[in-house]
C-alpha cells in the first residue's frame, strides 16, 4: 500500500473517532429487575397485604390454568394500587437502582444515544425512576391503570399495545430502526424483542431467568450494568 493511502486511511479512522461514531442510536432498558433490583408488582402486592394471593395466581398463570392476560388483570384487581401507592413505588424504585443504571444511562447520553424504558409494570413509578435518571416522559413507556377522583384504582386502561402478546415488541418493532437498536432485559418478554432489534442482551445481575439465559445470543450476569457498554 502506497504511503500516501495509508496517511489517507489512518486520517479518516481519526475523523470517525472524533466523531463518536455509535453502532445504536437507541437502547432500550426494561424496568423491574434490570434498571432496578426489584419486582414493582411485588412490592405492591407486599405492601396492601396481597402478596400470597398473587403468587398463587402467578403459580396458576405459570402451570397454563389461567391465561396470562386474566393473570395480568386479576393481579391489579388484587393489589388495586393507589396513586400514593405508586409514588411510594417510584421512591422504592430508587433506592434499589442497579449498581452501574445510572452511570450506564448518563454514558450512553453522553454518547448522544436516546435512552428509553419500555416496561410491563407501571407507568407512574417507572416516570419517577426515569426522572432521576434524566430521562423525558416521553421515553419511558409502561402501562396506564385507571384510578377515581380520590386516587384509587379502577382497572387497567383497555387497549394499550403492551397489553397485547409480544406488546414489547410491537412497540419495538413501531418505533425503532432494527438495525440501530439495543435492548436490555432479564424476563421472557424481554426475550421476545430479539427479532426486532439488532443486539438483545440478557441481563441475569438481578434474577438469572433460565430461559432468557439458555436462548439469548447474549447474556450476561454481572450485577453491575455498566458492563453493558462492551456491547456499545
Ligand atoms: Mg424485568
């Protein structure tokens, strides 16, 4: 090769670098167990005394007694969260962050990557988490339940994508290019998005979920969720 090419070649590598070139323009988070340590659901079903009863209906969703979206509403109709059960969520969400969420959300801004949370859990609390994660509402997309004029639940809003099979990757799959794509997750539909994004990586820090584990191209299960930039 010419010396004349190689100066050539050797400047453009330069210009790129400078230039931050990302392989992702957007990386998606999910929520319970991956952004933070915790299961919102859980929490809240601890907290107004219903934890008992929700395991059992997860148990008779899990075993194919109950399908999973009579599961998913009859979980709600049992914890019936109030708005102040939500916020009191959110502050939770918090205080278990992952090791490395913040850090890793704050780096990937830096990088001028869009950074959002798509989330099967609950709007309000995720909007808390998001907030102090620096992120605008408008990148945090989780479920809306329904509440009266005092705050308390009414049922879960009819309709909404997330409420359908393979809601994340719908969702996904509407508003992200594929090939510029990210996703982060630790449960089964997490899993589901792999076919819509670019790199799927499960997240096992928090819970190893064998099935994501065994079928995920990659996964990893450092607690620390830093170690995601080896993928960016
Ligand atoms: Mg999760």
């Amino acid at each position: 090769m010419a010396p004349s090419t190689t100066r050539t070649l050797s400047h453009l590598g330069a210009f790129f670098m400078d230039t931050k070139t990302n392989l992702y323009d957007t990386i998606v988070f999910d929520c319970d167990s991956t952004l933070v340590t915790i299961e919102g659901a859980d929490e809240l079903a601890k907290k107004n005394g219903v934890y008992k009863k929700v395991t059992e209906l997860t148990q008779r969703a899990m075993n194919g007694q109950l399908d999973f979206n009579t599961a998913f509403k009859e979980r709600w109709d049992l914890i019936k969260p109030t708005i102040r059960d939500l916020e009191w969520l959110g502050e939770q969400y918090i205080n278990n962050i992952t090791l490395g969420a913040k850090e890793m959300v704050a780096e990937c801004m830096e990088r001028g990557i869009e950074v959002f949370i798509i989330s099967g859990g609950i709007k309000q609390p995720c909007d808390i988490l998001g907030e102090y994660l620096g992120l605008p509402k408008e990148n945090v997309l989780a479920l809306n339940l329904l509440f009266n004029e005092n705050g308390n639940y009414i049922g879960i809003q009819p309709g909404q994508t997330l409420l359908e099979d393979n809601g994340k990757a719908r969702i996904i799959n509407k508003l992200f290019n594929k090939e510029r794509t990210l996703f982060v997750g630790d449960g089964c539909t997490d899993l589901s998005v792999e076919a819509f994004v670019e790199t799927f990586v499960g997240f096992g820090g928090n819970v190893c979920r064998k099935e994501v584990e065994s079928n995920a191209k990659f996964y990893v299960h450092s607690n620390d969720l830093l170690t995601i930039l080896k993928f960016i």
